[in-house]
C-alpha cells in the first residue's frame, strides 16, 4: 500500500517496520531478508524526511529552539539518510552545529 505524504499517521509505518524486525530476527538470511533491510532503511528515510519537515515548518515559525531540536533528533536517530547532511547544514545555520546529542 503506497502512503500518500508525509504529515499522516504513522501506525501503518511502525507496524510495517515491526515485522521487517521479526521478519529478521526469525529469518536473518531467509530469501526477503533482503527486501526486510531495504524496508528498514526506508522507514528510516521516511521519519527521517518527517523530522525535517517538521524542522523546515518550525523555521517559516521562527521558532529556532524548536528546528534545533528536530534536526538534533533527525541527525541522532537518521544520521546516514539522504536528507541528514541537508539537516546539518541547516543547523549549521542556527548556530549549533556541534550540539547534536
């Protein structure tokens, strides 16, 4: 089922990512195990892409605690997506660019 964007709920995408993880655990080498780990990652891409969306609105707010902290925790949960280094530079340019924790 193909999700519509990225401001839904995201109980479909936990759920799915749960059985990758069973799926994994049950089956590390299983002929999907494959498939399973590229669905990880792309749930990882996903929430990822949400926390900088998030940010990015935060910043039309002029809410600069508020955009720190959601790239703080795109960067520390979602470090090796796409969108991470565009994440870094934004946060970069509030300030506190060694400040992920």
């Amino acid at each position: 089922r193909r999700l519509k964007g990225i401001d839904y709920d995201f109980a479909p995408v936990n759920e799915a990512e749960r059985r990758f993880v069973h799926y994994l655990q049950r089956h590390p080498g299983g002929e999907k195990a494959a498939a399973a780990r590229d669905g990880i990652k792309e749930i990882s891409r996903l929430r990822a892409q949400r926390l900088y969306n998030i940010a990015r609105h935060y910043e039309r707010q002029g809410a600069a605690k508020a955009v720190r902290y959601y790239l703080q925790k795109l960067l520390r949960e979602h470090p090796e997506t796409p969108i991470a280094p565009t994440a870094r530079e934004l946060l970069k340019k509030t300030g506190s660019a060694g400040d992920v924790e």
